[in-house]
C-alpha cells in the first residue's frame, strides 16, 4: 500500500555508493556472532508512515513470537531498524547502509512500490533479498527485462486486484455496465483501474465512464451527479481511504445505490469515520480479514491485541507474515547468505501465513486466494474468499 514514490535517482546514486562503501564486505555475507540480522527499512515517518509503522508492529511481533522459540537455528533474530521518512532516496541510502555496514541477511520493506523499487539495485547489486509485505505496483518483482531476482513480495500485486474486482462485480452483482473513478496522481490507483477495465470489458462488460480526481480531493459532487445520470450496475474507485471515505458519502448523500468496489488502500477505520452509515454495499479486495476463523487468525489477533490494546489490520498481519516468511527462508538456506536465503525463498510451497498460505510463482509473487471486505450502515457485513 503503496504509494509510488519516485527512486530512479536514488537507486542510481546508491550503486555509486556501494562501489566505494567503507565496511563493504563480500556479496551476499554469511551472518556472524550469535543472532541472524534482518534489516528494517521502513516509512516511519511522512506521508506514508502509517503503513510503515503498521507492517512494523507486525513484524516486532513475529520477531518475538519466534525468538521465544528459540529463533532461527538456535540463533535471536536481530531486527536493525530505520526509518525513511517516507521518501526514495533515503531509502535506497538505508538499504545500503544494512547490507554493507550491519551487514543483513535480508531486508525487509519498504512499504511503498516506489520505496521498495529503489532499493532494488542495491539489492541485485549485493545478492541480499528485499521483501515487501505491501509494495503492490507490477513491476516490484518482474519488468520488461524479467524478474528481479532479489525482490519479493507477500502481498497481491495490483493486477490481481483488479482482475478478481472485475470477476466479483460479474459474479455477485452480475455488472453489465460499470464505471470507473480514479486517482489521477496514484500509479496504484491507475494499475487497478487498468486491470479491471481490460478484465470486464473482455468478458463483454461496458465501462459507461471514466473519470479522475486529484489527491487530496474533497469535493466529488459533480462527479456523483453525472455518474447518477446514467445506466450503470457498479462503480469501481480503486483509491485510497483519505478520498474514498469522502466520495462515497457523497454518492450516497445524493442517491446514488449501485454498489462500490475499491481496492486495498480502503483498509483504514478512516474509511468508517468519513463515510459513517452511508458506507453501505462498498466491497474492497483485501489480503487479511479479522473475521476468518482459521485459528492461526485468531491467535494472531489476539496476540496483537495483548501487545498493542488494538485490534490487527491487513497491513498488520502482511508484516507478521513477511518475517516470518523471511525466517522460514533462512532456516530453509542450505547457505546463510544472501543468495542460500534467496534460492530458499524463491521455492517457498505452501507457507501457512495469517494471511493464506502459499507457494511463491516465478516471478516472486505470492500464490493464494483473495478477500473481499463488504460494508452495510458502516459495518463490516461481508467476507469471502475467492
């Protein structure tokens, strides 16, 4: 979740750095001493320090759980932890300093596809893998030159979220007629609105309009009104909540009763807050519910809930499960270093997480199934697997 910060530069100036790094040891390192380093490299402050701080806690809490078992191999997990402040550049300068200077096994975070993709370089260049439990943009892993080697991800990427959006709308509302509102600014917004357009239109479906708005949008009135004015069966707003919550109100407030799809950046009580009861047959594709009764689920929440006097969301849970997927990885290494925990990550088969269990495919990405999240008077009312 995954906002698209801009790293080109910041990866090019990190791979200057590295060819003359004070402290550089050899490429993917062996751990030393008595406990197995993983880096944190996460938005902990700024504009996106809210997924950040949250795929954190859930990570502590793994760390915990695990070390209270004795570790990896007899060894503590050791967490090194940084913040970068939400932008790029600090980013790709932090992974450095974790591969070379505390000398990481693994590298977990950032949050954000544009944070994580400028860590890359540095990643390849090292042969340390990154891993995002959230960085949903396409390309994290694979691009037009393949996959990325040393990049990972736990979390759906954003064609899988359109595409399944598209195949609910059919399936359960049986759409015909859609239409689309978007965030301008966001390449997240844009890639699921991509994806579900190609999807409902190859299976013969029409998008009636296709509109877009500009971050920090408040005003979506006359957006509404012209969607009210014309034959539609849903709309899709793949956004996040700080304009979601308010765009549906107002479709709401002016009569407007077809249902509304979205994406995972609806994941926030904020989303509750701004819309209030009109928040009503709203549907998101998630990764997590707290209503899955898989025990492992339940006992996750309730350790969290022991921990932090609060109740897990998705962005939790997809920490929790990233160094945990992490630690099965290493203690899978038939070699602890970069390259031994990169081969056992990449043939990871049927890991059990909180949030589904899954095998990784070829391009880096987590097999498993999907959740939709529906809402009725601004409360949770649905939750189905597909």
């Amino acid at each position: 979740m995954k906002r698209i910060l801009t790293g080109v530069a910041a990866a090019t100036a990190s791979l200057v750095l590295l060819a003359g790094c004070a402290g550089g040891g050899a490429q993917g390192q062996a751990p030393a001493g008595d406990t197995i380093k993983i880096g944190l490299n996460y938005e902990l402050s700024g504009d996106v320090a809210t997924y950040g701080e949250a795929n954190v806690q859930g990570i502590e809490l793994a760390a915990e759980e695990l070390n209270a078992a004795g570790g990896i191999d007899g060894k503590q997990i050791e967490l090194i932890k940084y913040d970068t402040k939400s932008d790029a550049a600090e980013a790709t300068t932090l992974a450095t300093k974790l591969m070379t200077q505390d000398k990481v096994i693994t590298v977990i975070g950032p949050a954000t596809s544009g944070g994580m993709k400028a860590t890359i370089p540095v990643a390849e260049q090292m042969k340390i893998p990154v891993v995002s439990g959230s960085a949903t943009a396409d390309d994290v892993t694979v691009d037009a030159n393949g996959v990325k080697q040393f990049a990972f991800r736990t979390c759906f990427n954003d064609s899988f979220q359109g595409t399944a959006a598209a195949n609910y709308a059919a399936s359960k509302f049986g759409a015909k007629k859609a239409v689309i509102l978007r965030d301008s600014s966001s390449d997240y917004s844009k890639g699921l609105a991509d994806a579900f357009r190609q999807t409902f239109t190859a299976a013969g479906g029409e998008i009636v309009s296709e509109d877009a708005y500009a971050k920090g949008a408040d005003n979506f009135n006359a957006v509404m009104t012209k969607f009210k004015g014309q034959q539609f069966d849903v709309i899709y707003l793949p956004g996040y909540y700080t304009e979601a919550g308010k765009a549906i109100k107002q479709a709401r407030d002016l009569g407007v009763t077809q249902p509304i799809l979205g994406g995972d950046g609806f994941d926030s009580p904020v989303l509750a807050e701004q819309a209030g009861t009109q928040l009503t047959d709203v549907y998101f594709t998630n990764h997590y519910s707290s209503a899955d009764q898989d025990p492992k689920v339940q006992e996750f929440i309730k350790a969290f809930e022991a921990k932090y006097n609060t109740e897990p969301n998705a962005f939790h849970a997809l920490g929790y499960d990233t160094l945990k997927f992490v630690a099965d990885g290493v203690s899978r290494a038939s070699e602890k270093t970069g390259e031994g925990v990169q081969k056992a990550l990449a043939e990871t088969k049927g890991f059990a997480g909180v949030t589904g269990t899954f095998d990784v495919d070829e391009n880096h990405n987590p097999v498993k199934a999907i959740v939709f999240i529906g809402y009725k008077d601004g409360e949770v009312a649905v939750t189905e697997k597909a």
